[in-house]
C-alpha cells in the first residue's frame, strides 16, 4: 500500500477529485458495455423458450383433438 | 486464338471511360445552375465568414486559408450527396453494374465529371474568393492549384460516401459523417501549402502530398465505390 | 488448424463456443480490472513530477491502445466478410463498432481529466488527442452508417467498405495531424516525451491492457452472440441449446 491512510487515498495529494472521477466514468462505460449485450441476449432467450413453449402447447392441443 | 495485346484491352476501356465521362458532363451543363450554385454558395459561406468575426482585414488574412479550404470542403459535401442518385434513380446504375466494362471505370468517370464541372471552376474561381479574405497576390497560384489537386482528392473521398448512402433516404447528413473525418489529410495538406505560401515558404511538399493522395485515390477509391454501388443496388 | 476456421463460420458451433469462452474470459477479465484497477490506484508508487494524478494512466492508455488495435480488427473483420463472405465476420465487425467507439470516449475523457491538473487545461488540439478524436467520428461514422440501412447485410456489408476505406485513411490522417501539429506548435507543451517507466508501474500498466483487450473481447462476442439469437430465432439447433439450459 503506497497511502498512509484511507483519507490520503481519497484525496490523492489534491488531485483526488480527478482520478476518481476519471476511474469512476471508466467503470459505468464498461458497465454500460458489458450489461447492454448481456441483457439483450437474456430477453431474446427468454422470448424465444416462450415462443417455442407456446408451440409444443399447441402441438399437444392438437395431438388431444385427433 | 492469338494473344491479346496490352493496347487491344485498354483501348476499348478507354473509349468507354471517355464515352461515360462526356455522358456525365453534357448532362451537368445541360443545367448551368449545378455549376454555378456551387460556387454561389462558395462566395455567400465566404461572406458570412467577415460579418462573423468582424471586418479586421490582419485576422481575415490570417484565416484565409483555413476559410477558403474549410469552405471549399463543404461545397464538396453538398454536391457529393447527389452524385449518383440520378443513376441508380432511373436505373442505369444497374445496366452499368450488369455491363462488360468494369463498374470501377463507369463511377470513376462519373466521379471525374463531378469534378471538372465543381472543383475546378472552384479553383478557378478561388482567386476572386481570395481576394475578398485579402490574400495576398502572390499566394493566388498555390491557392488556385492546391485547390485543383485538393478538389479532385475531395471528389474522389465524397464519391466513397456518396456510393455508400446512395440508396438510403435523407442520406445526405449522414454522408457527411462518413465523408468528414476522411477529409481531413486533404484538409490539413492544402491549408499548409497555402499558409506556406502567403509566408513565401516553399508549399511544393504540401502540394507533392496532395498530388500523392490523389494519385493513389484515383487508383484505389475507384475499388471502393463499385463495390459499395453493388451493395446499394443488391439493397 | 483450417477445421477450426471453418467451424467458425458455423453459426450453431460457434454459439456454443462463444457461450464456453464468455464463461471463463468474463471473470478473468473482472479479476484483472479489480486487481490492475487497485494495483495502479493503491500500490504503485506517485510519479515524483505529476504525483497522483499519473494513476489515470492505467486506465487512458490502455482505452487508447485498445481502440486503435480494436478499428483494425473490425476492419480485418471487414475484409473476411467481403472476401469470403463468412456471415460471422459481419457479425464480429458489428459488435466491434460501439465497442471501439465506447473504448475511444473513456480515452478522450480521461485524457481530459488528467490534461487538467497536470497542464492546466481540460482540452487542447494536441496531435494525439486530435487523431482520437477523429477515430471517435471513423467509429461513430460506422455506426451511423449501419443503422441507416434497413437490410441488415447490406448494412454490414456497407459497414465493411467503409472501414476498410478508414484503415487505409487511418496512418494517413496520424501523419498529417501530426504534421499539422508540429507546424502550428513550436513544442511549447511537450506531451511525448522519452521517459522510461518505472516497473513498478509498468506491471500494472501491462495487466491493465491485457484486461482491455480481453474486455474487447468479450464485449464483442457477447454482442455477436446477441444478435446470433435474434436472426436465427426460429433454427432448430438454437432451439435445442435453449431448452439443453434449463
């Protein structure tokens, strides 16, 4: 650990402010990137097992009919 | 069969090249008003530049060059954005793409046209423009022919982009974000020369590196534009 | 080694490898963003000239470093698709372009950042934030384009014409700005100058840009995987991979 402490590491000899805020607006586009595809991947397969649930529902229905 | 000569294919090429190149000409001054609103819109852009950072003729000198090519790239923005839409409108883009002769060739000439009826009544122009941003005089040759060099590079670039968004509607804002960041060796290569000049440098080196963007373009771009022409087509 | 480029080209193959890879690359690439993160923050040593505020370099070169290799590879991805028209090049240069666009931001931000308290100046038309910011527009133009297209292979293959013609623009447009700079700016502020670093923080430095990349890496296969979903909705292996997971 180069600090002393945790308040010198917030405050990084003045240029505190500036490294964390520099780290911090890193971290949420990184976030942004990873959560987007990941969710969008989630919901489409979440779609998709519907749609093929409702299809085997079907299929049983008319299996039941004949 | 015997072999073909060198000169047995290119001669045809050559016929076409320069049948297409007429084509495109006679049909852009069949409507004067396509050259002359360019430079229309060259000489009112100029004058908004005066009126918008006051009349001081040492700072207007100082800017001229960065004006009159910053000027001159978006006149080259505003007319490249149609530049194969009246083809690929009424169809003939397609009997060029399904012809023998290469549809490389075929763009390119429609590409040349563009710029010999645009750029270089700009550049021929571009004195009077000068003028009025209170170039010097000796600086009007190196403005005039980095202009000639720089338009037909600017041509050849806006061609890419034009070719790309031909098919899309309302195309014409987002060619310019394609076309922009393309712009910008031609953009730098051409205001160093004419800097170079009005402080009596030597702007050879600026105009050699325009020369070579436009060399290698007219080679090169020529590739670019008929594939994206067969995309926007198949789209 | 060719059985393996072709079975790339397999949407249902590589799915289920994109899926394997996701699955160990992901955590690693957390792990060495938390450890390079607090390495860099917490343990290297202040630089004696610009004390803190340096630490922001574990984080802008490697943004940096990433989104210039990141246009190369889409352009790469580009030319496959036009060549050999694989479809999962197309896919791949899709997902790179906001990726490399988001990567170009975070290197202009903090480069921002750092410029102020280190020259006093929050942006200046320096040669190297210059040439970024023109990537960011090459980015930001593919994107564009791509979402202008309604037929979305026309689009992709729009895309790859375009970033080829960018790759080759590319060391053009770093000279010329370099060029420009020099002749505008007599080295009033040096930004690149030799400097040896120091181990101590070049060992977070390098863990740092091997977790950029892996970043890039999975980012870009996650979209590609994404967008594999939703054009093959109705295929038959997708179907039994789905129903294989729960």
């Amino acid at each position: 650990m180069y600090f002393e402490n945790l308040s010198d590491a917030i405050a990084m000899g003045g240029h505190g402010p500036y490294v964390w805020s520099a780290y911090v607006i890193t971290l949420l586009v990184i976030l942004g990137l990873l959560v987007t595809p990941i969710k969008r991947g989630r919901e489409l397969r979440r779609q998709i097992r519907a749609e093929l649930r409702r299809k085997a529902q079907v299929n049983e229905g008319d299996a039941r009919a004949s | 069969m015997a072999e073909r000569t060198n000169t047995e294919i290119v001669q045809p090429l050559m016929v076409f090249l320069r049948g297409q190149l007429m084509r495109h000409l006679k049909s852009g001054l069949r409507r004067p008003g396509e050259v002359a609103n360019p430079l229309l819109f060259f000489v009112m852009v100029v004058t908004l530049f005066p009126l918008g950072l006051g009349p001081d003729p040492e700072r207007l000198r100082e800017m001229a060059p960065g004006i009159l090519w910053v000027v001159a790239l978006l006149s080259n923005l505003t007319t490249s954005h149609r530049l194969f839409a009246g083809d690929f409108e009424d169809g003939s883009l397609e009997q060029l793409a399904i012809a023998p002769q290469p549809l490389a060739l075929s763009s390119l000439a429609q590409t040349l046209a563009h710029w010999l009826l645009s750029g270089v009544t700009l550049s021929l122009a571009a004195p009077l423009f000068g003028l009025m941003l209170g170039l010097p005089v000796a600086a009007m040759p190196t403005l005039m022919f980095s202009l000639l060099l720089g338009s037909l590079c600017l041509a050849l670039v806006g061609s890419v982009g034009a070719a790309l968004t031909v098919g899309i509607r309302r195309g014409g804002l987002l060619l310019s974000l394609l076309v922009i960041p393309l712009y910008v060796p031609v953009l730098i290569f051409g205001v160093s020369a004419v800097s170079e000049a009005i402080i009596d440098g030597s702007p050879a080196r600026w105009l050699a590196l325009l020369g070579a963007f436009a060399a290698a373009g007219l080679v090169l771009i020529p590739l670019a534009v008929s594939a994206a022409l067969r995309i926007s087509i198949d789209a | 080694m060719w059985s393996i480029v072709h079975k790339m080209g397999s949407p249902p193959w590589f799915y289920r490898f994109s899926g394997l890879v996701i699955r160990w690359l992901l955590p690693i690439v957390v792990l060495l963003l938390v450890v390079g993160a607090i390495w860099g923050l917490m343990f290297a040593p202040a630089d004696f000239k610009q004390g803190n505020s340096y630490r922001i370099i574990f984080i802008h070169v490697p943004a940096s470093v990433v989104a210039l290799a990141g246009y190369y590879v889409m352009a790469f991805a580009g030319a496959v698709s036009l060549i050999w028209k694989i479809k999962m090049a197309d896919l791949a240069m899709r997902a790179i372009a906001p990726v490399g666009a988001a990567l170009t931001f975070i290197a202009l931000v903090t480069g921002a950042i750092w410029g102020k308290p280190t020259w006093g100046t929050w942006w200046v038309w320096d040669a190297r934030i210059t040439s970024m910011l023109i990537l960011l527009f090459l980015y930001l133009g593919v994107v564009a384009l791509f979402g202008a297209y309604d037929n979305k292979v026309a689009a992709a293959k729009a895309c790859a014409v375009l970033s080829l013609v960018g790759m080759v623009n590319i060391p053009i447009i770093y000279k010329s700005v370099d060029w420009w700079y020099s002749l505008h700016q007599p080295a009033s502020i040096k930004f690149t100058g030799e400097s040896t670093i120091d181990p101590s923080m070049l060992y977070p430095l390098l863990l740092m840009i091997a977790a950029f990349y892996g970043l890039f890496t999975t980012v870009m296969l996650l979209n590609m995987r994404a967008d594999l979903m939703a054009q093959n909705r109705r295929a038959s292996w997708l179907e039994r991979d789905l129903l294989g997971e729960d």
